[in-house]
C-alpha cells in the first residue's frame, strides 16, 4: 500500500504541472529570408527536400494565411503589430505620405551614379559630388524612385532596352530623404548603415551626423 505522505506529495507535483502548462506557453518564431512558400517539400515541392523543417511543420501547428510584403522589415513588423500590410498600411492611413517605389541601385552594365550634397549629415566626409571610395560599405544597394523633395543623397542612370539599343530614360533615385509630414518630419535613407555600424567608421559618422543634424546640434 502506498503511503499516504508520497501519495499526497505525487498529486501536489501533478498540480504543479498542470498549473505551470496551463501559463502562457513559451513560442519560438522562426523567419526565413528569401524563401517562399514553395521552397518546402512539406508543400510539395519536388525538388526541394526539407525535411528538418517538415518534421516541425508536422509535430507543431501551422499558419498558412500569413502574407510577406516583398521586403523582410515589413514583414516582421506586420506580424508584431499584426496588420496584414506594414506599406500598404502606412499608405492607406496616411502615415506614409506617398507609395515606395523601390529601385535596384548598384549599376551593372550600365553604371548607376550616386552623389552626396553638401549637408551636415556628411560632415567630414566627402560631398558636393559623386560617391568616392569613403562610402563604398554603406553606398546602398536600393534607391527609392518616384519620391518628391531634393534628396541630400540620390543617384542617376537610365534604362536599358533588352537589346541595348536605342534611347532610353534617364531616371533619379533618392538614397537621403528629409520631408516635412504633420506635424514633423520623415527621414528615408536606402543607406547600408546597420550591418557596418562599429565596424566602418563612415557608417557610425553618418548616423551620428544625421542624430545631431535632426536633434538640432547642427543647421544646414
């Protein structure tokens, strides 16, 4: 017969568990970049085996009615404020005064010029023209078209036809944006500074420059 203390302390350990499972459980997010949806065999892909990740899909629970924005930072940011479009969003309250028209940036056949005006936020580094070697880490890799003001940094090129002949349109890009919005103002930058900050001295310079310009240390 079993006693009656180890009896009691058995049903006091099943309650304590039972208590602590029924909490808040403990969910770990897993977000992949530049992958869709499907690049999984768990969706039938033929090629693709997946099968760390199938063995997740089928052990746990899954959501298949959550749509990506094209860029990654929008993505993540939708799913914490869970609104189905961050962009889309922002356009259509009116956060965001204007559509983002997203542009590739860096030239391969056909260069793409990026310049730096003169403006506090580039103090001690080089402006007043193109890009030198001084920006070659943080020159960005994507430019925003379509985008109204005089940017304080921005870029030049032109379309190609798909034979390379004939003329084209020359089209501008702005990387360095401040615009005026309500009751403040936006900043917009296509700038490559988080992954090089304490790493490129320029990056850290730019950042800072742009915190004091914007906290009023500095004037144009």
């Amino acid at each position: 017969m079993m006693n009656p203390l180890v009896l009691s302390a058995a049903c006091l350990a099943l309650c304590c568990c039972s208590f602590a499972f029924a909490g808040k459980p403990n969910i770990l997010l897993i977000i992949t970049d530049d992958q869709g949806y499907g690049d999984l065999s768990i969706h039938g892909n033929p090629h693709l085996q997946t099968p760390h990740i199938d063995r997740l899909g089928h052990s746990g629970v899954r959501f298949d009615r959550f749509y990506v924005n094209s860029f990654c930072a929008p993505t993540r940011t939708a799913l914490w404020l869970q609104l189905p479009s961050v962009t889309n969003r922002l356009v259509t309250t009116g956060a965001f005064p204007f559509t983002p028209n997203r542009q590739p940036a860096r030239g391969n056949w056909i260069p793409v010029n990026h310049y730096v005006r003169p403006h506090p936020v580039f103090d001690g580094l080089p402006m007043g023209g193109f890009m030198a070697e001084a920006y070659q880490n943080v020159i960005p890799r994507f430019t925003l078209r379509d985008v109204p003001g005089a940017p304080l940094s921005g870029c030049v090129s032109w379309d190609h036809n798909k034979d390379y002949t004939g003329p084209t349109e020359v089209w501008h890009g702005s990387n360095l944006l401040v615009m005026p919005h309500g009751r403040g103002r936006l900043v917009l930058s296509t700038f490559n500074l988080i992954e090089h900050l304490g790493a490129d001295p320029v990056a850290d310079k730019l950042l800072l420059n742009l915190c004091r310009w914007l906290g009023g240390e500095t004037k144009p």
